[in-house]
C-alpha cells in the first residue's frame, strides 16, 4: 500500500472588507438611533418637570382645599352665624337695643 501523498490546502479566508457603502449605512444607522436616543431622553427631562409642577400644584390645591373645610366649619358654628348677623345684618337679640352711628 502505497500512502498517497494529498497536500493539504490552506483554507483561504476572505479580508473583510467594508464598503463605503456598508460604512455609510452603519454611520447613519448609528446617528438615527442616537438621535431618537436623545429625544426620548429630552422627553424624559420634559415630563418629569411636568410631573414635579402638577404634584406642587396638587399640594397647593390640597392645602386650600383643608383651609376651605375648615372654614365652612367655622361658618356653620352658631357663634360665627351670630357674629355675622349682627355686623352685616344689624341683627340683635331679643331685648337688645341697636345703637348705629349717624352717617
């Protein structure tokens, strides 16, 4: 038996090159996508200021809504009901004597 001699041929291995083409195409792929990056991240800032506004104006709101509640309390107490119809009245209780200066 004879060994037959088979030379062994190297594999070859393509360069890769890049097109400019290829090139052209990533670069714009890459600026598109930074871009739409960006915006988002503007939108983000945008709607976080939004957010932090609208949560100060519900804090307000809140608390003239508390001082509100407290004061039609204070308007249904009698005393209070009793006080405003004697000054913007002219009201007076059974006995008394409404002494007005002369204008």
């Amino acid at each position: 038996m004879k060994k037959s001699q088979q030379k062994i041929k190297p594999i070859k291995r393509r360069k890769s090159h890049l097109r400019p083409g290829t090139i052209f195409l990533l670069l714009l792929v890459f600026v598109v996508a930074g871009s739409s990056a960006w915006q988002l991240w503007k939108l983000h800032v945008s709607v976080e200021q939004q957010i932090t506004q609208l949560t100060q104006e519900k804090e307000d709101l809140v608390k003239q809504e508390n001082s509100l509640h407290e004061e039609i309390a204070q308007l249904n107490t009698p005393s209070y009901i009793e006080q405003l119809a004697r000054e913007q009245l002219g009201l007076v209780k059974h006995g008394e004597i409404l002494i007005s200066p002369k204008n």
